[in-house]
C-alpha cells in the first residue's frame, strides 16, 4: 500500500480489513488538503479541523458508520471507555486515535526526536496492553499501557473515531462524483504558490534564507499526498480498461521531485546559497506545470468515466 495521509490510511485499512471495500475513492481531493502556518509562516503537514473534514468526507461516501471524540482530558477518557466496552462486547468496531509520534518505539522518523501529531488503529488487549496498526509505517505490534497514556493527543488536544464495520457501505456514484468535483481545482496548486511567495520573501529580503529552509521543513510530508492521484486515476481507469501508463509516469515523476524539494529546502539552509534558491523557483515552477497536467489528465478521465456509468448531473 501506498503511504498517503495517516488519517485517510487509518480509514483505508479500515475499509479493506472490515467489509472489503474499494478503498480508492477515500482519496479524493487529498493532493490538494488544505494546510496552515505557524507563527514564523511556516507550513504545518497537521491541522486541528483534519480529523472532523476527514470523517465528514469517509462519512459521505461509505455511510455515517462512526462516532468522532474532539477535546481534551474528557475526550480520551470518553473514548478508552468506549473502547474497553466494545472489547468487552466483542463488536466489530475499530478505533483511530490522535497520537504524539514522539511516545511510539517502533520504527518511524520521530521516535523520541521530535513531537509529531499522528494517527493510529488501536485496540485494548485482555492483558492490558494496546494493540496497534499504523498504515501509514506499516507497523503491527503491542504498546505498553505507560507509553500509550503518554502518547494519546497531542499538545492537549485529542481526536479520536469509532468506526461501526458492519454500517459500512460502498459509495454511490452520485457522492464519488460531489466529492470530484468539489474537491478538484485545476486552475492552481496552493502549495507550489506557497513556497513561491516565500522565495519571493527572500528576494525582497523579507525574509531570510535559514528561516526559508526552516518553513519548508515539513514540505516532504506533502509529498506523500501526491499519491492519492494514483489511487483515484486506478479507480477512474479501472471502469474504463483504460491505459494510464503516462500518466502513472507523470505521477511517479511529481511524488519524486516534491521529495526533492524538501531535501534542497534543507540543503538551502545549510549552504544559503543563492544559486541552490534559483534551483529551488525552478524547480517548484516545473511541478505546479506538471501537477496542473496530471489534474486535468485525471479529469478527462473523470469525464469518460462519468459518461461511462451514464452519470447525469
């Protein structure tokens, strides 16, 4: 599986496991998540209102099959009662839960480095210990009861959702085409004109080159994003038998350089060279082109696909 927004994988996972559903849908829109800045206007890969816009949006498609918890100390308290409960009661429920990266000790990137907002599948062992799947790292395995209470949340804030597998349900065609064409922009990409405005900060001297490379630190995250064109073209052309070879490529080549991206931002930082920032407008100029293709590539498909399953709207 591909890695794309730990959120969405948590519920993707839950869709395959659970009832066998065609998952892809689930991604739409996700290259384009909206994101917000820091108190220095640096980009955030993790918003307060990404667990509500996510279950709002599984929700229109696969069915009001869940229970969302926002909040602080209650909200845990109320979702570990309700996940002893269903232990207890043997439902077929799954849970996700907003966690600190920082408390897990299986492999990932900020393992007791840095505090990371992350979201996980949790069940409560009869010893006591957790049980967790995360998707996004592909990592099954068991928690300690002391690390998962430190790790539950995340700066005193909490999210966590009940999905009910047995109230699942395939989207209908009329929700898969609302949430493309609401969700589709293919006059711009806000995050390429994101960092072009920063550089252009930089120009001005505005802002300064080490802050640059700070504000970009989390750019790679959003590349991983990316990966939701492949779910949604596979999902279009498998209607179709249509080939999507280049656009695949097109695909590959975007994930790739946005990954690039985040390591010259680094590099920026280190050397402040003004030649490695021209690269930099380049090279992000390159990808808004290449992404604004692979949007309407995408859409044409949608199109067919739409006249395919005799959809009038």
């Amino acid at each position: 599986m591909l890695r794309v927004y730990c959120i969405l994988d948590c519920f993707s996972y839950i869709l395959r496991e659970s009832r066998a559903l065609d998952f892809r849908p689930l991604y739409i829109g996700i290259w384009d998540q909206a994101f917000e800045l820091d108190e220095e206007g640096g980009l955030k890969y993790y918003t307060d209102g990404i667990s509500l816009e996510s279950f709002d949006n599984a929700g229109k498609l696969y069915g009001d099959a869940g229970r969302l918890w926002i909040g602080g100390k209650e909200a845990i308290e109320s979702f570990l009662t309700e996940i002893g409960a269903a232990a207890r009661s043997q439902v077929d429920h799954y849970f996700v839960a907003l966690v600190d990266l920082f408390f897990l000790p299986y492999p990932n990137q900020s393992y007791r480095q840095r505090h990371r907002p992350h979201f996980i599948l949790l069940n409560l062992c009869e010893d006591g210990e957790w049980q967790i799947v995360d998707p996004f790292f592909d990592w099954e395995g068991r928690i300690p009861q002391e690390v998962m209470d430190q790790a539950l949340g995340f700066e005193s804030n909490f999210s966590g959702i009940m999905v009910a597998a047995d109230r699942l349900s395939f989207p209908s065609l009329e929700s898969i085409v609302d949430q493309l064409e609401s969700k589709m922009n293919l006059e711009s990409n806000d995050l390429p004109s994101y960092v072009r405005n920063r550089i252009q900060l930089v120009k001005e001297n505005k802002l300064s080159i080490r802050l640059l490379s700070s504000n970009l630190n989390q750019i790679g995250v959003f590349s991983y994003r990316k990966n939701g064109y492949t779910y949604v073209s596979s999902f279009l052309a498998e209607h179709l038998n249509f080939p999507v070879n280049e656009l695949n490529e097109a695909i590959a080549r975007l994930i790739n350089e946005w990954t690039k991206v985040g390591l010259l931002a680094i590099r920026i930082g280190i050397t402040q060279k003004q030649s490695d920032l021209e690269r930099l407008f380049v090279k992000i100029g390159e990808l808004d082109e290449l992404e604004l293709f692979i949007k309407k590539e995408i859409w044409r498909l949608y199109l067919d696909w739409k006249e395919e399953m005799r959809i009038i709207n």
